[in-house]
C-alpha cells in the first residue's frame, strides 16, 4: 500500500511539471497566442508586475477560496498543491527556455507545448490525487447550472481570454487550438498514463489504485 501510495504522489508531482513545461513552451511561442488562462496571467504580468507564474497562483487561490465557500468544505492536499507548485515550475522553465525570435521557431515549440501539456494533464490527473483550482471551479458550475462540461469550460475560457486580451494578454489562433485541442489529446492521454501507474505501481485492482 505504501508503494502505491509513493507512485501516486510521484505521478501528481511529475505531471505537474510536464504540464508546466508545456504551458511556458506555449508561451514562448506566444506570437500564436496562448491558453485562455495563461493570456490572463500574462496580461495581469503585463499590467501590474510580480510574474506569470504569481498571478496563476493568485488567480488559483482566489478560485479556491471562493469555491470551498460554496461547497462549505476545505479542498483536498492535492489542489492547494496544485496551486503553488504549477506556478512555481511556470517561472522556472519560463526562465529556463530560451526565447525564440523566428515565427517558425515560435510555431515549434507552441506545437510542441501543447502536446506536453495535455500529456502533463493526463500524468497528474492520473492518480487522482486532487483537481486543480480551475478544474474545481468547472465542476461546481456543471453541478450548479445542470449543463455539460463542455459548456461550462468553454464559456470559462472565452471570459478568461476576453478579460486577458483586455489587459494585454496575446490571443492568437494559438488560443483556439490550445482550446480545441487539449481536450482531444487528453482524452488519449490520461487511459495511457492510467495504464503506466498500474503496471508500475504493481496494482491490478484499479479501484484500490485510484481511489481517494
């Protein structure tokens, strides 16, 4: 139990930084635009200072003050975990990653980056250790409204990216692939990275594995 209980968390904490690296690939190639939310971190960075990855942790802690108020119950390690540490590896590889001053080079690594994040997505969703801040916020609106998800997330993302663009953020086409496309390869994804932890945490009963 001990070792599946280490192989979820490690999944948790990897996927994290892969979905990271993969968010600052998109925005170093931000001449496309970049995801709805980030276009608002990066127009609050533009506007009043701190850096991108402050603002995903502050925007993430207001959102999950304000839905543990509505659900009246304290979130789960896993999201409070989320919220800091995906901000964290932002600035890192935000330092890290060179900048890319060609279109084409732009056009790799945003391509790329989507790729690597919606496989970061489907690493730390995985295990079930707790959802994020925005994946949280989705949830409750699906459950409060009585609509789809589908609904529910792209109406959050197109209000995101409008109040972003206001600021400044950069909305390209690159804003509706991530949109688009996200969904779709974590769709694939997350059976994949499901299998993975089975097979290397030693655990064929799934139900033990994944549960809370």
């Amino acid at each position: 139990m001990r070792r599946i209980f280490v192989w979820r968390w490690l999944f948790f904490l990897i996927g994290m930084m892969i979905m990271s690296l993969g968010i600052s690939m998109t925005i170093k190639g931000n001449r496309l635009g970049i995801g709805p939310w980030d276009v608002l971190h990066v127009g609050l960075y533009r506007n009043l200072g701190l850096s991108i990855g402050s603002w995903s942790i502050i925007t993430g802690f207001i959102i999950i003050v304000s839905t543990a108020i509505v659900l009246r119950q304290w979130p789960r390690l896993g999201t409070w975990l989320n919220m800091f540490l995906i901000g964290l590896f932002i600035d890192l590889f935000n330092w890290l990653l060179p900048d890319f001053a060609s279109l084409t080079g732009q056009a790799v690594i945003f391509s790329i980056g989507v790729i690597v994040t919606a496989y970061g997505v489907g690493v730390y969703v995985s295990p079930n250790v707790g959802a994020g801040p925005r994946d949280s916020l989705m949830l409750i609106l699906v459950d409060k409204l009585g609509v789809s998800v589908k609904v529910v997330r792209t109406s959050i993302e197109v209000i995101v990216a409008i109040i972003g663009w206001v600021l400044g953020g950069p909305v390209g086409v690159g804003t509706v692939l991530i949109a688009l496309l996200i969904g779709q390869i974590v769709h694939y994804a997350l059976p994949q990275c499901r299998k993975l932890l089975v097979k290397i945490a030693g655990e064929e009963d799934e139900d033990v594995l994944f549960r809370r």
